[in-house]
C-alpha cells in the first residue's frame, strides 16, 4: 500500500486531455478534489519534443505536444512550490513523453506513476488504483 500525502498533486493524464487533482484526506485515506481539468491548446504554435518521426500522424503528434506542455506546466508548479508529492497517471505513451520533460525537483516529488489510462474513470477508482 503506497501511503499518498495530504495536499499530494494527482495528476490524470492522456494525449487529449489531464485532470489535476489533490488529496485532501490522510496518507492511508485518499480522498481526491478536482482542482483544475487541462486540454491541449495551440497545438500549431507548439511542437512536440525532439524530432517527429516521417510516419508519426497529426493526431500523435497533437499527443505529443500536449505531454510536453502538460510536463512544463508541472514543472512550471513545482518550482513555484504549488506540490511537495505528484501522483502521475497517464496512458503508456503518454508518460513515455513526459518523464524527459520532467524536472529533477518533478522527479524527486515523484511519489508514484501508473502507465494506465485512468482519465474517464471515478475519482474513487482513481484513488484505489493509487494506493494499492
């Protein structure tokens, strides 16, 4: 059982969209709070990370830029001491195209990460899933 933090940063994400969240019970009783829902926005202005491969399609490469402006603005938080815990959840691809992007401060908070895409499901679930 992972013990998740009061006040800890959950973060729900896929290539689409991202629910951030808090935990605003104890450690060993998770309850969640919805505290902002993110979608990707300018896209065209934008860009993925590194190189897009020659067969990669817009609608990847769409996934891609959003996991990278997803990974600033976690940083972008942290730096700014808005999280001490984050609880990262995203599809396989998704944090696959974040880890990178993250920084050290990020990665040291880092308390947990599923690769499962867990973004259309309850907050009950999601709170299961983190602390099993």
């Amino acid at each position: 059982m992972t013990l998740i933090p009061h006040n800890a940063l959950i973060v729900v994400a896929d290539g689409g969209g991202a629910i951030l969240l808090r935990n605003t019970g104890k450690p060993a009783s998770v309850v969640l709070r919805e505290e902002r829902r993110l979608a990707p926005e300018n896209l065209d202005d934008d860009g993925p990370s590194g190189s897009r491969p020659e067969d990669q399609t817009q609608s990847q490469t769409d996934e891609a830029t959003f996991a990278k402006q997803l990974s600033l603005l976690i940083n972008k938080m942290k730096l700014a001491g808005e999280f001490d815990s984050l609880v990262l959840i995203a599809d396989p691809q998704t944090l696959g195209q974040m880890r990178p992007i993250l920084h050290k401060t990020v990665e040291a908070a880092l308390i947990r990460s599923l690769a499962k895409d867990y973004t259309n499901s309850s907050f009950d679930d999601i709170a299961e899933a983190i602390a099993a």
